[in-house]
C-alpha cells in the first residue's frame, strides 16, 4: 500500500486490477485546460478529475474559492471513481502534485488510506519515456462506504472559528503574498495574523521532485518548535496547495496536521462581508 508518494516505475508495474488513477491537472487561468490536456493525452487507464467541479463543492465548512464537499458529496464522488476499501489511488497533475495533493487529503479525510501522489507528475512519467493514451476513459463504479472508516476525520479539518486560538498557523503560499506585496486571486493582500509562512514548493528539489524526508523533517521541526505536529493549522489561498506541506509532513513521517479550508479566501470573504454588514 502506497500512502503518501510513488515513483513512476513502481506506478507502471503495479497490479491494474485494482488501481484507480486520476488526472487532477487544472488550471486557475483556464479552467478548461485539465480535461482538454487529459482528454489529449493522459497515463493509460487514468479518470479526470476537475478541482473546481469534482474537488470543490457549494459552501458548507468554508466560503474560500474552493470550499470542501460534503462527506455525501465526497462518498458519492469515490463511488463514481470507483474506490473501494482494497483500492490503491495514485493521483497526478503537472504541478509537481499541487492539485494531486488535494484529492490525497479529501480522501485520507474521509478514511481511505491508500492514495499516493506522483512524484514529479505528468512530467516525469513523460521524461521516463512510459505509455501514454488518448481520449476518455470511463470509471468503474464501486461503494466507497464499504472502505474501512467511510466517515471524516473532524479533527483534521480546521473551521475560522478555530483559527484566532491556533497555535501554529502556516501560510503555505509565496513569500510576496504572504508579506502583502502581490495579491493575484483575493480581494485583499496579506496574511492571517499570527501565521509564519513555509512556501509550499520548499519540499521539492529542482527538478520537482521530493527532497529526502530527513530534509523536510528537518525544515518543517525548525519551524514547529515544540507544537505538536496535530495542533498545527495549514492554510493558502483556498485550500488546495496547503496539501502539499500536508502530503510533505506525512511523507517525512512527522503525522498529520490541520488543513483550513476556507483559508485566505475566506479570510477575506468575512472581512469584506463584515465590513458591508
């Protein structure tokens, strides 16, 4: 079982009998770029997935850009994919596993454990010279409530209520717009009060790929001090690149912190609305 990152050669030999493999790629500026770039070329037997159609969902935890489903709503999008309780999910996109991160983490939260994200992605099965394939490949389906658990970790789930009391609190975006300096999707610039930041693409080398889990263990244990690795609170911009220093923490054997959905987005949805209140 694959829990946190897999290479390409081991994603190529392992069993296809029961593997599902998603393309989470996407694109901010062109939201149609993901399922056209799938539809043109993808990994053999690999589904799409669309973060703002699949992995986002109507306002319920959060009011950020891409608010997280709903337990039903996700239950009922890992029976469309197929998952079951001996299921191995391998997710990728051409993000260096950015948006792959996020379906890593919804479905950890709700109690499936073998998901893992391609290290390198797109790119390195391209640069490994592996097949690829054209068109659209349809999902078998399965009942994702008979995988072990089948219920959400609450505890790993951070609401704004929570976030004035953190004790830690990580600002998962670049520097510039943690300092304020830029802001190039919200409404206001800056970051959460309190919050340190630790720039998602810190975890990876050069070349995209995962630095040695000593290595990030190491960044991310200067960083925490003495807060307990479960009471730290992970944010970005809407919740969906704050995975990777989750998927990171995981992989480096340091356990799971708490991810906040909403994050500066919502941070300045309440500001905004509060003002006009």
């Amino acid at each position: 079982m694959y829990t946190t990152l897999i290479d390409t050669a081991t994603l190529f030999s392992l069993d296809k009998n029961n593997l599902v493999i998603v393309d989470c790629r996407f694109s901010l500026a062109d939201v149609a770029y993901g399922s056209l770039a799938y539809a043109r070329e993808h990994i053999p037997g690999a589904i799409y997935t669309s973060l703002d159609d699949d992995l986002s969902g109507p306002p319920l935890t959060d009011h950020g850009r891409h608010p997280l489903p709903s337990p039903e709503a996700l239950m009922a999008l890992f029976d469309y994919m197929g998952i079951c309780k001996d299921t191995q999910v391998v997710a990728y996109d051409d993000a260096n596993g950015m948006i792959a991160s996020r379906l890593w983490w919804m479905l950890r939260y709700m109690g499936h454990t073998a998901v893992s994200v391609l290290d390198g992605g797109w790119q390195a099965w391209q640069e490994a010279e592996l097949p690829t394939i054209h068109g659209i490949e349809s999902p078998s389906t399965a009942l994702f409530k008979d995988c072990p658990g089948g219920s959400p970790h609450r505890e790993w789930l951070a609401l704004h209520d929570e976030i004035p009391n953190a004790p830690l609190l990580i600002d998962s975006r670049k520097a510039e717009r943690y300092r304020g300096e830029i802001e190039e999707l919200d409404l206001i610039a800056g970051h959460i009060s309190g919050a340190v930041n630790y720039f998602y693409e810190r975890n990876w080398d050069e070349n995209g790929r995962y630095l040695p889990k000593a290595t990030i263990k190491a960044q991310f244990e200067k960083l925490l001090g003495n807060t307990p690795v479960e009471d730290v609170i992970i944010y970005c911009g809407s919740g969906v690149s704050s995975c990777v220093n989750l998927l990171a923490m995981a992989y480096a054997g340091m356990g799971n912190g708490r991810l906040y959905v909403g994050s500066w987005s919502e941070q300045c949805y309440l500001q905004l609305n509060n003002e006009k209140a």
